[in-house]
C-alpha cells in the first residue's frame, strides 16, 4: 500500500515539487496530530479536532464521523453545511451507503453523479440540504471483526477524492478507531 504521505514528483517544475511537498507535509500532520491526541484527551474530543484538520488538508466541503450503536449508525462528528438536523439521524446498519461501509467494512468512493450509485439512499439526502458532487466513506477500524463506525468525508472543491485521499482516510480511520477502543 502507498502511503498518503509520499510525496509524487511531478517531473517539469520546481513549483510542482513544493506543491507535493506542502501536501505531503500536511497530511502526515494530520495523522501525527491524531495519534497524539489519542493519548491525551477523550475520543469524542480527538475525533473532533481530528476532523476538523482532516477536513481541511482533504479540501472538503463536509466531513461527518457515525459511530456505531446495537444496530444501528449515529452522527457523533459533523463539520460543513451537512447540517445540525443529520446529527440526530440515526442509519440502520446495512441501508444506504454509510450502512453498508459499516456492514461490510469496505470503503466506497464516489466521484460525479453521487445520486445514481445503486446503494444511495434518496431518504438521507433530505437531511444533507445540498448537492452532493463527490463522497468518500470508510469503516473505522479497531480490534476484532466488529466496525465501530465510519468516517465520510463529502464535496472535495477541487476534482475528485484520489487513491491518495483513500489511503489518508484509511490510515486516520484506523487511528480513530483504536483510540475509541
């Protein structure tokens, strides 16, 4: 697996180094960051700051953390114009595309047409309040076979979530996750 945080070089530009560089240099931050927080305050506290930043060096318009409950998703994190509404949404295990991340504990991204992907439920949109143009969902891992939640970043400003988004928000879910444990 690539890390996120290995900086590509593209040949031509020196600007292009700095710029991969920068990047590169934020995202380990983030997840340097969370594995120090998670050693120093609550869980609930760590996901959220964690968040923030994530959100921020993932150039996100939104991101949302759902922790798991008997059978059942709860909003625990939100930041963006997701909306306070959806943090009292509750999403059954196995419906839509945050209950089927958390079933499954595979990670689902989406890039363009958000709304024709089969496993995307209509009911859940009405709570969002606004277009949605991309989504990255991941399982939150920790010890044993059980997800414990999932992390769903949505909207990047510029393109599309790439394979270097994914292996970011892999490796913070995991830190997440055992720091909820």
């Amino acid at each position: 697996m690539r890390m996120p945080w290995r900086a590509r070089v593209n040949k031509g530009t020196h600007e292009s180094y700095e710029v991969c560089r920068d990047e590169t240099r934020e995202r380990f931050a983030v997840l340097l960051d969370t594995g120090a927080m998670s050693h120093s305050v609550d869980g609930q506290t760590m996901l959220r700051m964690s968040t923030a930043k994530l959100r921020r060096v993932m150039d996100a318009e939104g991101i949302a953390v759902l922790l798991r409950h008997d059978d059942t998703l709860r909003f625990h994190v939100v930041h963006g114009p997701i909306g306070e509404i959806r943090q009292a949404a509750t999403i059954p295990l196995g419906q839509g595309i945050t209950g089927w991340v958390a079933q499954e504990g595979k990670p689902i991204l989406l890039n363009g047409n958000v709304y024709e992907f089969p496993r995307f439920n209509k009911i859940y949109d009405c709570l969002i309040g606004f277009s949605l143009r991309s989504m990255l969902t991941v399982p939150l891992k920790a010890k044993g076979s059980t997800v414990p939640g999932i992390v769903q970043v949505v909207n990047k400003r510029q393109g599309g979530f790439s394979e270097d988004d994914i292996e970011l928000l892999l490796v913070w879910a995991s830190m997440a996750g055992m720091a909820l444990e």
